[in-house]
C-alpha cells in the first residue's frame, strides 16, 4: 500500500508533543500557505518521466525511480513477481557485477533501499551530490541490462531469500497473517488485491525464468517508470546524463491496468486466528471502502484521525484510558490505489473481554455514525496534519517520493499540495458522511487468540469461521 505524506506516519512526531503544539497551529493554520515542491517535468522519447526538483540546502542527492507495477500486476497463480524483483534488481546487470549496485552507493557515503507495495514498486539512493552520475547509471543499467544476466541460479538464490523473508515476517510472527487472511476474506481469489504483495510459497516455487522475464519485459520499462531528482544538483548537466544513460533503453509495451472492481461484504464476517506463538489476543474490525483515486479517501483518513490520532481522540480515551482495557488501539485507512479498507485494531490488556471491547467499538462507530464529530476534533487532526507534511518536506528522499507518487497514480508531481488543501477543508459533515457510507455495511470481525484459546474470541455465540492455516472445517457455535 503506498501513502501519501498525509497518511505517512514516520513523518509526523509524537502525539504528545504535537499536542502542545495544537492551540498554536490552530490559530496558525489560515496563514500557513500550501507548501510547494519546485519541479521540472519531461518525458523522453521511450516514455521515461523525469521529474527534477533542485535544492541546495544541503550537498545531497535523491535519486528515486518508481515503476507503476505491484502485486496488483500478477495473476493468480503467479503472485510475488514485483517483490521478487525487488530483491532480484540488487544482484547485478550487464554492466554492473553481482552486489556491485549497493557497494559502489556505500562506497560513496550513501544509502539505497527499494520497496514494493500492492500498486508500485521503487529503487532509490541518497548520496553525495558529487556521486549523482554515478547513482543515474546504476539504476539504467538495472532498468535496460538487467535480463541479459539474469540466470536460474540468481533466480532460485532470491527466491529462497524471499521465501525467508516469508518465514520471518509472516509465518514466525504473532498472528503474521493477519492480513492476508483479511484480504481473502474482504476479496474474492481472483482479485487484483486478494494475494499479498509478497506472494505465496507455492508461486515461488512454481515461477519460472521464462515467468519472470516476461514480467521484468513487460513493466521494467521506461514508459511505465518515473525518475524523480531532488537535491543540490546542475539541471543541465542531469538532462544530459539522464539522456546518455537513459536515453537508449527502448520502451516496453503499453501495459494494460487490471480491472479492479469495488467490493461490499453483504453481511458481518466473524472469523478467528488461532497461534501457538501468541501469549495474548487481539481483535481487528475491517470494513472495504475505496481507494486513493477516490474522493472519499481524504475524509475516511480523517475519520480515523479522529478516533485514534491521540490521547483524547474518541476510541483511544475510551478504551486506553477510561476504561483501561486496552494497552493500544489504532484505526486507519489503508488505501490502495483502486481500493481500500477501514481498519480498527485493540492489543487489550490480560483478561480484557473481547467481546466488550467489541460491544465498546460499536458504540463509538455508532455515534460516529449517527452525529457528525466536534469541530474541535477535527481541527485537532488538521493541525497534526499540517505539521507533519511540512516537516516531512524538509528530507530530499521525502520530498522524491512524494512528487513520485503524485506523477504515478494522478499525473502530477504536486498532487500532494491539491491532497493537503482538500484535507484542509473537510468539515465535521464530510466525516459522518463517510462513517454513514461505509461502516453501516458488512465488515470483518477478526479475532486473534493464542492456540486452543477459543473461549477468549469476541461473541464466541455467534457463528465464526476458523481460518487459522491448516484449521479445520468453518466451525460454528
């Protein structure tokens, strides 16, 4: 899932400390102008965006390429190809020896990662800006000379580094699952966002050279990427080695989307996730709501502002502090780019009931439902909002992948300044519209017990489904 800076966590402070900033913001907020990137946007002739947004605060370069693919791209049946790739891009290209990518950017003082998400995968770098040519033809080399070099070996080697990765973030983690037994609950199995983004073990094992190469042709492509440059830099002299490194990669072909068709859940679906590895529960509450090409999508990232953001935000107070039956709760929209999901999760302290800690979140969804929040609430949101996408803005990596992001999914590298000013409108109305629009209907109940702990899920009377791996036949009580 890719977020904006207004939904970025890591960018924002601390809750308490931003809480004492509030009242200031609060009277603040009218004079704050919309901040800006500066940016130069072109295209060459094989389809490459480039994005060039220079800054000379500091001597250091962004170098940031974002291809529209993710595990939406894949077919059923052949999941993970985008996170393969992910690692796969790090071993080497025609040019450029087996792990010589990360030893040449480290050699230079800098540091580079890449991530894959549902709908984009991206490679980046920051370094000197002295190195800017040297990052630029990496990430060519990687982008047009990767297949020539790519073996079975390296393949079988990255594969079985992703199967570990697996191992460690899902299958050896508490309740690890969580979220792919969500997905499937939420979509059905031949839905673009039904898998997870790092695949299956079976689709690792069964993906082929011949697979993967066909992927890599089809989406690895200049006209399906974008090139974002921020930092202290010469406009001339990175158009005229963006055009010799860049330049002759040929395009690929032109990529057909996936539908990706809206979903409801007609009824509640209570299911239940057993874990040996679990000393405590959790509960999770998902409904299906809509994406981030969707309008709604501002004023549903402001709903759950208002119930989790902090302290005195409405389910936190309650279930944190009032009644002390929970040790966190966090609720947040997670968008994808055609779709998404209203999440509100509860750690409960021991021996808290799930089922009133349920019988609690209906409650406060109720009222959400049913009148519109304070302004005060709302503005609370606002001013966390504002300090936290002006703060982001002061990194060059940040500052990439948010006109990165606005290029990829809506043609405009300074989305995010149009995002942040319709945030900066919502009313208390537009908040209970969406609360009435998408958390009346079907949603997920998931509960979260330590194995054999079946006694311990919320409403254990009414019928649920065991969907912990290798469990038995939906169980009914």
């Amino acid at each position: 899932m890719h977020t904006s800076l207004l939904a970025r966590p890591r960018l924002i402070a601390g809750a308490l400390a931003l809480a004492a900033l509030a009242p200031l913001a609060a009277r603040a907020q009218a004079a704050v102008a919309t901040p800006k990137i500066e940016v130069e946007r072109y295209t060459l002739p094989n389809g490459l965006t480039v994005l060039l947004s220079p800054d000379k605060s500091a001597p250091v370069v962004a170098v940031d390429v974002w291809y529209h693919v993710g595990s939406k791209n894949e077919k059923t049946g052949r999941t993970g190809f985008a996170h393969l790739f992910e690692h796969v891009m790090f071993e080497g290209s025609e040019h450029v020896a087996d792990g010589q990518h990360l030893k040449d950017i480290e050699a230079a003082g800098g540091n580079i990662n890449g991530s894959t998400t549902t709908d984009r995968t991206n490679y980046w770098e920051v370094l000197p800006s002295s190195d800017l040519q040297t990052a630029l033809w990496l990430e060519s080399d990687r982008m047009g000379y990767l297949l020539p070099v790519l073996t079975q070996q390296k393949l079988d080697t990255q594969r079985d580094v992703v199967k570990n990765e697996r191992r460690q973030r899902v299958d050896n983690q508490p309740f690890g699952s969580q979220f792919e037994v969500i997905s499937a609950a939420l979509y059905p199995s031949t839905h673009p966002y039904s898998w997870p983004v790092i695949g299956s073990m079976a689709d690792l094992s069964a993906a082929s050279l011949d697979d993967v190469k066909e992927f890599f042709r089809t989406y690895y492509a200049p006209n399906n990427a974008t090139l974002a440059i921020v930092g202290d830099f010469d406009n001339a002299q990175a158009k005229a080695w963006i055009e010799k490194y860049f330049g002759p990669i040929p395009a690929g072909p032109a990529i057909t989307r996936p539908k990706v068709p809206p979903t409801t859940l007609g009824a509640n679906k209570r299911l239940v996730l057993e874990d040996t590895k679990a000393r405590l529960p959790q509960i999770t509450f998902v409904w299906p709501t809509v994406g981030t090409d969707s309008p709604d999508a501002d004023a549903l990232q402001g709903l759950a502002s208002v119930l989790t953001r902090d302290r005195t935000a409405r389910l936190s107070k309650l279930l944190v502090y009032d009644r002390q039956l929970a040790t966190n709760v966090n609720a947040y929209s997670g968008s994808d780019e055609n779709a998404g999901e209203f999440y509100i999760s509860v750690s409960p302290r021991p021996n808290a009931s799930l089922t009133q800690i349920e019988t609690l979140v209906d409650s406060v969804v109720a009222s959400m439902i049913a009148a519109a929040p304070d302004a005060r609430e709302l503005q609370r949101t606002k001013n966390f909002v504002n300090v936290g996408v002006i703060s982001g803005l002061q990194s060059v990596l940040d500052k990439a992948e948010e006109i990165d992001e606005g290029q990829s999914f809506f043609g405009d590298p300074q989305h995010f300044a149009k995002d942040l000013d319709e945030f900066r409108a919502l009313t208390p109305d537009d908040l209970r519209r969406v609360a009435q629009k998408y958390l009346t209907g079907g949603h997920i109940v998931l509960s979260m017990v330590p194995a054999g702990k079946l006694d311990l899920i919320a409403n254990p009377q009414l019928p649920w489904t065991n969907v912990t791996p290798g469990a038995a036949a939906p169980s009914t009580k």
